[in-house]
C-alpha cells in the first residue's frame, strides 16, 4: 500500500472508529502530512520500504527543527499509525519495534504570575468599571468590559485552558451550584467549580448584560456581534488589560492556570485535588508544580513532618534528665 493511501484510511478510522477530538485529528493530519512529505522526498513510497534507518533520518530532521515536546508529539502520532497498520496486517513489521529512541527532554517550569500582579490586574478592572455611571446598560464598552473581568475571573478562579474556556456553552453551565462541564483534552470531561464569591458575581453579570445574545446563539462566551469568542480573542484580552494595568511582562491565559495550581499548592491543597481541576490524565503532569517554590516545601516539611513529634518528645525527656 502507498503511503497516502495508507494515511488517509488511518485518519478516517481515527475520526469514524476511535472518535477522537477535531483537534487531534488536526494535529495527526499535520504531522502525517509531514511524514509522507519526507518519504516522497526520499523515494519511498510504499509503505513496506520504510524501515528503521529511514524512520532515523526523519527523527534527525525533527529534532533539527522543532523543541523536544514538539518531536515526541510528532513520533507519538507516527507509532500510532504504524500501529494501527500492523494491527490490520497492512504492515507485517512496524519499524518502530525495537527501534531504541533516546530523547532529552529539558524540564522547563510553567511560568506563573505573582499574586501582587493579579491583584494590581483585578485592582485595574474593577476601577474601570466604577467609572461607568447611570448610563451603564446602555454602553457597549460597559458590557464588553463586563465580559472581560468574567474571563480573566473565571480563568484565575478555574484554571481552565483556553480553548476549554472559548468552547463552553450555556448548556455547560450549573449556576445554581457553581460549575461548569468542560470538555478538556481527548475529549475528557470533567466537572469545574467556580464558587468564589467574586466570580460568582462578575460571571452573573456578565450573563444579565449578554442574556439575549447567548440564548440565541448558544455559546457562552461571544463579541459584539454575537459570535463565539476564539481562544486568540481570549488571549488578546488578556494581554490588552495587563498592559492598561501596567504590567511590564507579556501575560496570557495560560499562565492563570499555572498560577492557579501553583498557589493551590502552596496553601497545602492536595495535588489529586490539582490534577482533577486542571483535568491531567496523569499526575506526572501536575507534579511539576511541586518543584517551582522549594522555599514552600520546606516550610511545609517544617510544620507538617512528623519528625516534630520526636523532637517535641525528646525535649520533654531532656527537662527531666538532671
């Protein structure tokens, strides 16, 4: 079998039988195409021609070009693909079988943002909106500003990534109880509380001042005109209202989500709680957030430890020795 051929039915049984995200899909496309690129490059195109030293020529070209996680991605939706071939004995051997791989993957911490940088950025929304009068329902800047303080709210208070946050609809909202249903990676969903009172409040807001809009078209998050907000709107949000703010570094949703685990953490909040909020399939993933403040470890492991027991007993012995 040629190796477009070969593709395309994988992609049709990645969407028909394994039902996977549109996004998913999106990217096994993109780094497919990339593969089939290469081959044709090479010469090689059935797919019983390709064998090891071909599959390590591309991983060279991948690595020359693109950051580790970005490579692991790629390979991940290539061994899928050999997989699935071998599975349908389409290919009788998967080169990826004993093929040793030795990636180095730098550990890289999630960037976060300081808790005087948030209360300066809230400290800013909120003295733009007090300066809106008796004229208030009939402004459009009073009501997109409305919008604006429930995003930055909601992705400081959840922790929601940002394509979670664009993809919400009315239907995934429990105002009563203050959650949402979001649809998160590989089409997980998981239940998000938003039960501060404060984002409580702006997200009520925000819903009185879009009521109409949001009935009509469904989604919960829209611009002036009605149309569902795109994760690149979100961003671009957030990065106008850091700046009117003052604030000197480049701010961006993502960073609300590192942020919120990062002091969920710090206030003694267990890491599984962690993982379910942010909605990691793996705890290995939410484990990074213990390694950003050692100075909070230790002080936890100074209150906490129960090596304080002994040492609080040793002291009672020592009074009594003469």
């Amino acid at each position: 079998m040629i190796v477009d051929k070969a593709i395309n039915e994988f992609m049709l049984y990645c969407k028909h039988e394994k039902n996977l995200s549109a996004k998913t899909l999106k990217a096994y496309g993109i780094d497919l195409s990339q593969f089939h690129k290469f081959t044709v490059e090479a010469h090689t195109t059935e797919i019983s021609h390709i064998d090891r030293p071909l599959l390590r020529d591309f991983i060279a070209r991948l690595q020359s070009g693109y950051k580790p996680r970005t490579v692991r991605r790629k390979l991940a939706a290539l061994k899928s693909f050999f997989t699935h071939l071998e599975c349908e004995d389409i290919e009788t051997i998967n080169p990826f079988r004993k093929l040793r791989l030795k990636l180095q993957y730098p550990t890289t911490l999630p960037k976060d943002i300081s808790l005087p940088e948030i209360e300066r950025l809230f400290q800013y929304l909120y003295r733009q909106r007090a300066l809106f009068t008796g004229d208030k329902p009939l402004s459009c800047d009073f009501k997109t500003l409305t919008r604006d303080i429930a995003i930055i709210e909601l992705l400081f208070c959840t922790g929601m990534r940002v394509s979670e946050l664009a993809d919400l609809r009315l239907s995934n909202v429990d105002l009563l109880s203050s959650f949402f249903r979001v649809n998160g990676k590989g089409s997980r969903e998981r239940i998000v509380s938003f039960g501060q009172e404060a984002t409580v409040s702006a997200f009520k807001e925000y819903l009185s001042q879009y009521s109409t809009i949001i009935v009509n078209t469904g989604c919960l998050f829209v611009n002036r005109s009605g149309r569902k907000l795109s994760s690149e709107s979100i961003r671009a949000i957030v990065r106008k209202h850091a700046s009117d703010a003052g604030i000197s570094f480049r701010i961006t949703p993502h960073m609300f989500r590192h942020t919120t685990a990062t002091l969920l953490l710090e206030q003694g909040v267990d890491i599984r709680y962690i993982q379910a909020l942010l909605g990691h399939s793996s705890i290995v993933t939410t484990e990074i957030y213990t390694k950003i403040n050692p100075r909070q470890q230790n002080r936890i492991l100074e209150q906490k430890h129960p090596r304080r027991l002994i040492t609080a007993s040793m002291e009672t012995i020592n009074r009594q020795i003469p």
